[in-house]
C-alpha cells in the first residue's frame, strides 16, 4: 500500500511541473565551439528544470560578415522557428576603431538581424557580447593602443556589442562584463585558456551562466550543476552571472523592445479620431468602450449615445501585449441639449479664468476640464449654485472643452484661452 501512494505522489508531483523549453541557433566561432558552449548551457538548464534546443554555425576564425552570406548560416536560420539566434563577431574585429567596424562589423550585424526577422518576426536577436584577451590585443596594439590592454579591449568590446543590440532591437548577452567582474573579484578562477583569448571551462562556464539568465530569464545561483570545476568556483561563478546579467536584464535590453501602447485621440461631437504614436508592435485592438472593437492602426468611431466612453487600445507583437497605461476619456456631449441652453460662460475666450452661469440653481457634478486632443487636463469639484468660478491659469491658451454631469445630463463647453 505504501509504495501506490508514494507512486502516486510521483505522478502528481510529475504531472504538475511546468517545463521552460527554448530553441536557440549559436552563429559564431570558435569562442562559442570552444567547450561546447550550447551543450555546457543545456547541461545548465536541466539542473534546473529547463531544457534548451540548439543548434550551431561556429566555424573557427567565422565573421558576421562570413556569416551574413553562408548558405549553411541563412539555411540554418531559416530552417527552424528560433526562440534566439546569438550572434557572436570574430574575437578582436568589434574593438577596432569606430571607422573600421562601421564598415566591418555593423552592416553584416544589421543583415544578419533582417535576415532573422525576414524568416521569423518573432524570433530574438542575442548579441554575445565577449571579453578582452588577457592581456590585451598585443598583435595589433601597435597600430590602435586603446586594445594595448584587457581594460581598454574590454570596454571597447562591451561598448559596441551594447550598440549592435541597441541599434537591432537586439538584446545582449554580457559574458564578457561577468568575466570583467569575475577578474575583479576573484583574481583565482583562470577564466582563460593557454593562449590568453579562447575559454578555460571555468571561463565557457562564466558564459554558460550568463547565457541561461538571458534565454531564460531566470536566476543562475538555482543552477545545480558544476559542470566538473570546483564547487566554490561554480557557485562564485553562478553568483557573478546573477549579479551582472539577471539582476540588470534591462540593462541588456531585456523588456525595452517589448510593444508600447501609446495613443492619444480627438473628438468632435460624437466622433473619435484616434492617433497611434505605439512603438514595437505590428497589432492592434482598441476598444470604445461601447461594446465596439477596431483592428485598424488608426480608426475613427461614432459613437450614437452622449456619454463618458473609455477609449484603451492593446498593442501586440508575437506573445507580448501591452494595453496603454492610461485611458482617455472622451466626451461627446451635444452642446445643444436642453440643459446646456440654460448655462452661460463669460468671459469666453478666457484670460485666467471664467464664470459659469444659470438663472436656476445647477448641481454639477463630473467636471472635467479636457484639452482639444481629448486629455483629461483638470477635474473640479462638484457645486450646487447659480454661478461658479473656475481658474484655469496655469493652463496654455488654446481651445479646451468643459464636460459636466447636470441633472442626469452631459453637457460640453467649448472654451477659448488666450
């Protein structure tokens, strides 16, 4: 009896998890090879729980600009739906002068990310940001001094692949700033092999963590695997990774790139006009707040009721939505109702401010003060007299609309400030 409950304690505990599965392609060379990199961040992610599918085009010496025109690379680009393509330069080539890599590095980094959107829009560009060799780039340090150092290479590399992710709607991957600080602060771990430029396992390791943060997004001290390297090591290692790139995924662009909804409308009496400023989306869903629904970039709607309406609009790209943070009010009141006949406004247009009036006693309630363009500007307080005061002097001349709730009704006042 024992053994069919633990059995089925097994089941339930099974059944319920929730595996996070991601696809990557690794376009690079030999610093993404060497080690194995994608095997070594797999190996990560399932001590965790999650699993990476990977493939990769890593042949020793490869640049973006090799990359940029090998079948083997467009082939393997576009034979999958990527969840990430990472993108990693030749080694020395993104430090060089900025003269040099707009014309060797930048246009092919720019290709490569169109030819990844061309064959899946939803696919994310992931710039592998690398290190400085050890002791700097001594073979061309002669002719460009600030790589005559790790510090001075190092800068240079983190700077431009922040500007290669940033100029691509691009995220980065920072392995080279953790190994910076892994260099900081633990001056033991040997992040580099013989040859000062390619990577110790402790180093692939550094990168293994970096990465698992950046695709996953998701803390690398729950990583459970050493990987062989010492435990102290992998867990100095691991804490780097968190403290560097998952503590600061916006620093990496993580979430910058996501849709915004940002719109503003006009309306005339019973018509929205609407006006779409949203950025990274290419979907749209707005809502009237009538019951009706628009797909279009820029729809205008009648609406047949006077009343309040809240306008929002929901902007989408792939599996991120956002709906914009504030609703606009829109009036669409008839000037021409009854009751607007009994109330008068003087002076109008306004200097500083202007008095509403009525032969009978008003009870006004909802006064909103709106901007032409439909923004709320102003709400007032609710009054109960034959005449109000209202200052409006801290506002710019233009034309503005006053809505108020009289007697059950919505009434709209155009008002001129000047």
């Amino acid at each position: 009896m024992r053994k069919n409950i633990l059995l089925f304690i097994l089941l339930v505990s099974v059944s319920g998890y929730s595996q996070n599965i991601k696809k990557a392609l690794f376009i690079g060379n030999s610093y993404t090879a060497a080690n194995d990199l994608p095997f070594v961040i797999n190996k990560l992610a399932i001590s965790v729980g999650d699993s990476l599918n990977y493939e990769s085009s890593t042949a020793g010496g490869q640049t973006l600009q090799g990359h940029s025109t090998s079948a083997a690379t467009i082939s393997s680009i576009q034979t999958t739906n990527w969840d990430y393509v990472v993108l990693q330069e030749q080694s020395q080539l993104p430090s060089f002068p900025m003269s040099q890599v707009q014309i060797q590095v930048f246009p092919y980094a720019m290709a490569l990310c169109d030819t990844i959107r061309y064959f899946n829009g939803c696919t994310t560009p992931l710039f592998f940001m690398t290190w400085g060799r050890e002791n700097g780039d001594q073979n061309n340090c002669a002719n460009w001094p600030p790589i005559c150092t790790y510090n001075g290479m190092d800068s240079l590399l983190n700077l431009r692949y922040r500007m290669m992710a940033d100029s691509n709607g691009a995220l980065v991957s920072p392995v080279g700033a953790v190994w910076h600080y892994i260099r900081d602060n633990y001056p033991d771990i040997n992040l580099y092999s013989s040859d000062g430029s390619h990577p110790s396992m402790q180093g692939t390791y550094a990168a293994a963590c970096t990465f698992y943060a950046l695709i996953f997004q998701n803390s690398p001290i729950l990583i459970q695997e050493d990987y062989g390297l010492n435990h102290d090591d992998a867990i100095a290692i691991r804490d780097a990774a968190r403290i560097i790139a998952f503590d600061s995924l916006s620093k990496w662009n993580v979430g910058k790139f996501n849709p915004q909804a940002i719109f503003t409308v006009a309306d005339s009496i019973g018509v929205v006009h609407t006006f779409n400023n949203s950025k990274y989306a290419d979907t749209y869903l707005w809502d009237f707040g009538d019951g009706t629904t628009s797909t279009l970039f820029e729809p205008t709607h009648s609406y047949t009721t006077p009343a309040l309406y809240t306008v929002s609009l929901e902007a989408t790209r792939c599996d991120n939505k956002m709906t914009a943070d504030t609703t606009l009010l829109v009036s669409i009141e008839n000037i021409e109702l009854p009751i607007a006949k009994t109330i008068n406004i003087y002076p109008n247009p306004v200097i500083g401010g202007f008095i509403l009036s009525s032969e009978k006693v008003i009870n006004a309630q909802k006064i909103t003060l709106y901007s032409a363009d439909g923004r709320v500007v102003k709400r007032f307080n609710s009054f109960l007299a034959t005449e109000h005061k209202f200052d409006i002097k801290e506002f710019k001349d233009g034309i503005y609309f006053l809505s108020m709730l009289v007697d059950g009704e919505y009434v709209r006042i155009k008002i001129v400030k000047q």
